[in-house]
C-alpha cells in the first residue's frame, strides 16, 4: 500500500496545507484511537508538542479526534519527543502523540506516534492507521466521549528520569556548561535537569516565541553554542534540535563533536565497563569511516542499517544492542530510552566528563574522520539511477575506492533528489568521485 501520510519519521509536512491540517489532525487522532482502542479498559493518548505556533491548532485537533471515539487525554505542553515515549508507558496509556516536526523550520509540523510501550509504531500499525484514515470512523455513545485534563508535573517527571540515567554518585559541579535548547521543546527540562546536578548552566535558545523554533540555534545552527562557549570560557556546550531527540557537542574550544564521534564515546566507556550488549554500535551507512576503523581497534563492531533512526533502532531490537544513533546526532541508549534522547546523552557526555578529569577537547575526539564529501542533485522526475552511464561511472568509482573509502548513493524518501556521498583517505579522490557521478546524474536527468 503507497503511503499518502506516514514519512520516515511519522506524519510531516507544511502547517495548513497538504497532510498538515486541521481537519487531517483530527482524522489522525479518530484513526489512531479507533487503531489503539483494544480490551475493555478506560483507553488513554498521551499529546505533547514543541513550541511552534501551529502546535496549538493541531493539540487541539486531535484531542477532538481522539475523545471523539472514546479515549481519554492527557496533555503535557511543551516536552521533548523522549519524554512523550516515557510518559506514554508510565501513564499505562494505549497510544502516545508528539507534535513536531523536529529541526524543520516553524512553518512545519509533524506527528508522531508511539505504541504501549513506548516505541515509535511499527509499519503494520502505520499502514493500518493509513488505511483507516480513508474512512469515516465510528464514533462514541454520548456517555462514552473521552475526557481531556492536562497533567502539571510531567517535566518534574521526565528530569527525574533523565537524571536517573546517569549513576547517583556523579555531580556535575565545577562545570560550566552552555544549553542551547533550539527554542524548542527541551526549553525547561534540560537546564534544569543539568542544573540540579550542580552545574553552571549557561542557557541560550529557550525563549521560544512560537516562529523561532530551530532559527539560528540549536543542533543545525551552532555558532551561537560555539560564540557562547568560547566567551564564556565554558567546559563544553551541548545543542538540541527542536524536539530534543538530537544532541551535538561543543568543546570548549568550540569545536564540532557529532554523533559520531558520541557514539564513539558512550560505545567504548560502556564496552570498558562491560555493559555494552551487542559486540558494538548500531549507526547508519552515512557515519565516518573513522568510528568504523575505531570501534574495530577497540574490538568492537559497527553494524550499518539505512538513514533513520527507526532502522538503527529496529537493528538494536533485532541484535540485541543498547546503543546506536546517526552522525546528525540522535542517540539512542536503550537501557535509559525507547527513542533517541538528547538530554540522556549529553549527561552521558557529561559524565563521562566528570569521570575522566580531562577537557572536552581530549576527550571527545577519539578518532579522526576521514574526509567526507556529500552532495545533492535534483532531478525533475525519472528514475537517473536506473540510467546505464550513471551506473558505470558509479562502478568505476566504486572500483576506484575499493579498500580505501566507501560510496553511499540513495534516493531522498521527501524529495526528488538523489543524495551521493563518498568518503576516503584521500579528500581529492572522494570529491573526483563525487562530482562525475553528481555530473553523470544531473546529464541522465535532464
């Protein structure tokens, strides 16, 4: 079955307009809830959202949606994608929503859903709801509409749990710490988590106004993080996206730590510990050659699934693994998430930290990445991979890197475009490669 509504990340799009409506929000909360209302028992969502403006339209969409076929809501305002997966299982609710489209631009907003146990919906449950939003739902008896409340103490609940994934004996005083929160979701969880654990926090991005969501600031924008750090004479800064299910780092000579280099990170401490389950790593075949070469120096190893956080984490289901993420930044711990979680991995970067009495700066880059080239080419429609010149110049470059680097090359899932990266030991050789086959594909396509 096509799919009309559900992307890579749930159901996203531009606020009025397309798939993100009003009117289709409230069809998604009678679909989901109509999907989720399973035994006899009273049925529960749980709703959160970030800080756009539209997130006030569509909250209330679906709570329309959802009571109208008989599930009860509880909302908890601004909080990040993790916290909602969190509540969702300790409220026993049947179903949990999130409204964001993470580090997208305000314009645009997303939905996205989690089962029971707190775990983003499977294809099966995706398709079933696509289906039923074809069709007009039954709806409750008078007697039996759902009821809303809003619950007060849902960020003291999501800092207690975030503070619990690192171990009691580890204070993060002494530590000047710069927290941009994207003026998004993580806006008032994460400084406060940080500072209860008796940091210096700096906070920048959290003053979100409902249209500066992600402008400037936070994981995809990090010269204010970096400005700050360095002026401030911070230790380190750690940036959010707009949904706070991403983290990348600052050292405290304002450098660049990506999820990478993270995942380098938190993967040998625990390894070193003997709680690392899986043998290694779980990321996607975007991240540097240089974590692979790594991991394997340290016995370890790095298992590639397709870009999203979904295949990394179905891949840690399947093999048995707790951590994985991707070089943009999502993290995803299992023993303390059921999704990726920026502030859980940055008190594990800060903890670590602690543990290891070194600066950032020594202790965040633990490997060198090897150059790393991607670029985009636009097409109007066909299929240019299918054309046999770009094939051979693909092998060719295949061929070419064979035992010194590695080609990855793939089809946007949003957009006509087709996205080819190369990465080896030698930066002119990865950028050869790239420009003849971004040529190839722009001459096939045109």
């Amino acid at each position: 079955m096509a799919r009309q509504y559900f992307g890579t990340d749930g159901i996203r799009g531009r606020t009025n307009a397309g798939v993100m409506t009003a009117a289709i929000a409230m069809k998604v909360g009678q679909a989901a809830g109509t999907r989720f209302l399973r035994g006899d028992h009273r049925h529960r969502v749980v709703i959160g959202k970030d800080t756009r403006l539209s997130g006030y339209m569509l909250e209330n969409a679906l709570v329309a949606g959802f009571t109208s076929v008989g599930m009860d809501v509880v909302l908890t305002g601004p909080l990040p994608t993790p916290a909602i997966a969190l509540l969702t299982r300790e409220l026993r609710a049947d179903v949990g929503v999130m409204i964001s489209a993470s580090h997208n631009p305000y314009e645009d907003n997303g939905i996205k859903l989690f089962g029971p146990d707190g775990f983003k919906l499977s294809d099966e449950d995706e398709l079933a709801i696509e289906a039923l939003l074809g069709e007009d739902q039954p709806l409750a008896d008078a007697a039996r509409i759902g009821r809303a409340r809003r619950i007060e103490d849902a960020r003291g609940r999501y800092i207690h749990a975030v503070k619990g994934s690192v171990p009691e004996n580890v204070r993060l005083d002494g530590l000047k710490i710069v927290v941009d929160c994207a003026n998004g979701a993580a806006y008032q969880v994460t400084p406060s988590a940080i500072w209860e654990l008796g940091a210096e926090v700096i906070a920048v991005g959290v003053t979100p106004n409902g249209t500066n969501i992600n402008d400037k600031v936070g994981s995809t924008h990090l010269n204010l993080v970096k400005e700050t750090v360095v002026a401030s004479g911070a230790d380190i800064g750690i940036a959010l996206d707009g949904d706070a299910d991403r983290l990348i780092v600052v050292d405290e000579k304002g450098q660049t730590v990506d999820g990478d280099q993270i995942m380098a990170l938190i993967g040998s401490r625990l390894a070193a510990s003997g709680t690392l389950r899986g043998g290694g790593v779980v990321a996607t075949v975007m991240s540097n050659l240089g974590l692979e070469r790594f991991l394997t120096g340290q016995g370890l190893t790095l298992e590639r699934t397709k870009v999203g956080d979904r295949h990394v984490l179905e891949r840690m289901k399947t093999g048995g693994f707790n951590v994985g993420g991707e070089q943009s930044g999502h993290m995803i711990m299992l023993d303390h998430a059921t999704t990726g979680d920026g502030t859980v991995a940055a008190l594990q970067v800060l903890a670590a930290l602690v543990q290891s009495g070194k600066q950032a700066s020594e202790l965040l880059h633990l490997f060198d990445p090897v150059p790393q080239l991607l670029k985009n080419v636009r097409f109007s429609g066909g299929k240019p991979l299918d054309d046999a010149k770009v094939k051979a110049v693909i092998a060719e470059a295949e061929a070419q890197l064979n035992g010194r680097g590695r080609l990855v090359i793939r089809p946007s899932g949003t957009e006509p475009v087709i996205r080819v990266m190369a990465e080896g030991d030698d930066a002119g050789e990865v950028e050869q490669v790239v420009v003849a086959i971004c040529d190839a594909v722009s001459e096939a396509a045109a």
